[in-house]
C-alpha cells in the first residue's frame, strides 16, 4: 500500500534549483561591478584629463592649450559678421539656383551622416573618432564605451578636409549639423515682450553647425550661411533626404 502512495514533499518539478537562485546572484554582481567600474573610470579620467589653463579676456575665455575658441567668443564673432541662417526651404532653392549653386556642409561624424543625410549634402565631420593619445584618453574610451557613448574629439584637418571635398572659398556654403542653434539670445514668450537672456543663454545657443561656420570664416570662407534648426527640422519638414548604405 505504502508503494502505491504519492510521494511525500514537493516533486522535482516544482523543487527550486539551487543553478537559476546562483544566475540571478551572478547577473547582479556583474551588473554592480560594471557599473562600479564605470564610476572609477571616470573619476579616474577627471582627476588625469588635461585641463586647459584659461587666459584673461574682457568678458570671454579662450581655451589655451587647444588654440581654439570657445562659445562666448565664437558667439560673438558671428554676430558681428551678421552671419545669416536660412530654413531648410531655403537651403533648398540655394542648392538648386541656375546659377552659383550652394553647397550643403553636413558637418556631423561621419556614421551620422551615413546614417541618413540631406540629399546632395557634402559630409566634412567638424569632430571625428576619439584617437587615444595617452593613458587618460584610454580611461574616457572605457569609461564612454560603458555608458554606450561615443567618444570624439576636434577634427584638427577640418578646413583640409573641406578643400579635399571641393570647398572653394568662393563657394556659397550652408552648414548643418543636427540641432542648429542659434544666434538669437533674446527671451520670448507669448503675451510679453522680447527681453535679452542672461547668464550663459547670452550668448545663444551652442551648437556645432555654429562652430564650424566659424571655423570656416577664419580660414577666409566668408560666403558662409547657417541651417537654422538643423537637419532635426530638415527631416521633420520632409525635405529629401538619403542614406550612404541606399546610394
């Protein structure tokens, strides 16, 4: 009778598994060691990075040990070349007039613009790969690659670069990048009236496609324009658009 009774206790199917309690404990540990790692890595990278040793000005600061400008300097510099910005729509026509022909610079990294770009831009990356030059180069490439951000630096062949892809000074140039920028450094809001923005906001809105038209009037490009709200606005308005892996 005793062999014909089910068997007492839970069955083996139902009996936990000391291997899937030891998964879970090892997946956590790597997962906290990751991350902790990721943390040492960057304080390790601010404590070795270099830190430029900024020089006086009346109200801006320049980067000394990169020879290039920062954004209150560069701000300023378009402004008073009364550099202009045009809408995607407008970009269009200058890229399709009968005559003179303006050229359209995508100046994102490069797997951005291969991604998808306007049709008949010219990709000249502004920045491009981070190329480790010492230890504390290596720890930002770790510490970058584990938070799945990509790592660039200032593409220092920027204006030879332009001149390989068939920038001529003469040339009618409108630059682009992803979200635009802007001069425009005064406060709107609806029922009041335009007031200039203080603090940083001064000085407009930071954006690549900005410094690369400064970068390229200081080489002597002064038939320079801007897209104003970038490629963001190009794509969303539905101008025609292209991939490097369709072409």
């Amino acid at each position: 009778v005793a062999a014909d009774l089910p068997a007492m206790g839970p069955s083996a199917d139902t009996q936990p598994t000391q291997s899937s309690g030891l998964l879970n404990v090892r997946t956590v540990g790597w997962s906290s060691i990751v991350a902790g790692m990721t943390l040492v890595l960057s304080a390790i990278y601010k404590m070795l990075a270099p830190r430029p040793q900024p020089k006086p000005y009346d109200h801006f600061v320049c980067c000394a040990t990169s020879g290039r400008s920062e954004w209150p300097q560069i701000s300023e510099s378009l402004r008073a070349a009364n550099l202009k910005s045009v809408s995607g729509q407008e970009a269009l026509k200058m890229m399709n007039a009968p005559f003179g022909k303006a050229k359209l610079v995508d100046i994102r990294v490069a797997n951005a613009y291969d991604g998808k770009h306007a049709a008949g831009s010219i990709s000249v990356p502004l920045y491009r790969e981070l190329e480790p030059k010492n230890i504390a180069d290596n720890i930002k490439l770790l510490a970058l690659a584990s938070l799945q951000v990509e790592a660039t630096e200032f593409n220092e062949d920027f204006i030879a670069d332009c001149q390989k892809a068939g920038l001529n000074k003469g040339d009618k140039i409108i630059v682009c990048c992803t979200l635009g920028g802007t001069l425009d450094n005064m406060l709107r809001a609806p029922g009041m009236e335009a007031r200039p923005a203080t603090g940083a906001r001064k000085w407009g809105q930071e954006s690549r496609s900005l410094k690369a038209c400064y970068e390229l009037r200081q080489a002597g490009y002064k038939n320079v324009v801007h897209l104003d709200g970038g490629l963001n606005q190009w794509f969303y308005d539905g101008l025609p658009a292209a991939s490097s892996f369709e072409e």
